[in-house]
C-alpha cells in the first residue's frame, strides 16, 4: 500500500518535471528574438537529422558480402529523391524506412 503510493508519486515528479523542462523555454523567450544560432540550427534541422539517419544506416553495412549494401543506397536515393522533389523530412524519413523494410524483408 505504501510502495503503491511512493510509486504514483514518483510518476507524479517524472510528469511535473518533465513539462516544466518542456515549457520552461517558452516562459522564458517568449518575448525575446531567437538569435541567428538558434534561427540557424532551426532551419537546418531536419538535414541534420537526415545527415545523422544516414550514417546509422550505415555504420554496420557490409559492403563485400551480397548484397553490397543495395538496400540502403536505394532507400537513401529514394530519400534524397524525395526530399528534394517535396521538402517534407517525414514524408522523406517514413518513405525511405519503408522502401528499406521491404527491400530487406522481401528482396534482399
């Protein structure tokens, strides 16, 4: 009974803090103009992170051994492709880790 109630408080301090950490910057900065950094960094992001998928991706790809890496460069052409064409990073994102999904599931 007292276990219960250390456990339900302790979610209790995980949820508060955890929005406070989330709305604290908006408190905050709210009446401030982001500097160009953060400007910067906001615009970028999505490339960024792109950037990042990527070389996970590819970190532990053997390129010797069939089928050499084939499904990740395809779903990489097919993201670049996307990305470009449309300019939606989810769009991009979610169609290449599909388009990699079947590629290894199916074809590969």
């Amino acid at each position: 009974m007292i276990q219960d109630n250390y456990i339900v408080a302790g979610i209790a301090i995980a949820a508060i803090m955890t929005y406070l950490t989330r709305i604290m910057p908006f408190l905050f900065f709210r009446k401030k103009e982001p500097n160009k950094t953060v400007k910067y960094i906001e615009y970028n992001m999505p490339v960024m992170i792109m950037v990042v998928l990527v070389f996970y991706a590819l970190k532990d790809v053997t390129w010797e051994v069939y089928p050499y890496g084939m499904a990740e460069i395809i779903s990489i052409m097919v993201t670049i492709f996307l990305h470009l064409r449309f300019q939606n990073a989810l769009l991009s994102i979610f169609a290449a880790t599909l388009t990699y999904m079947v590629l290894v599931q199916e074809v590969f």
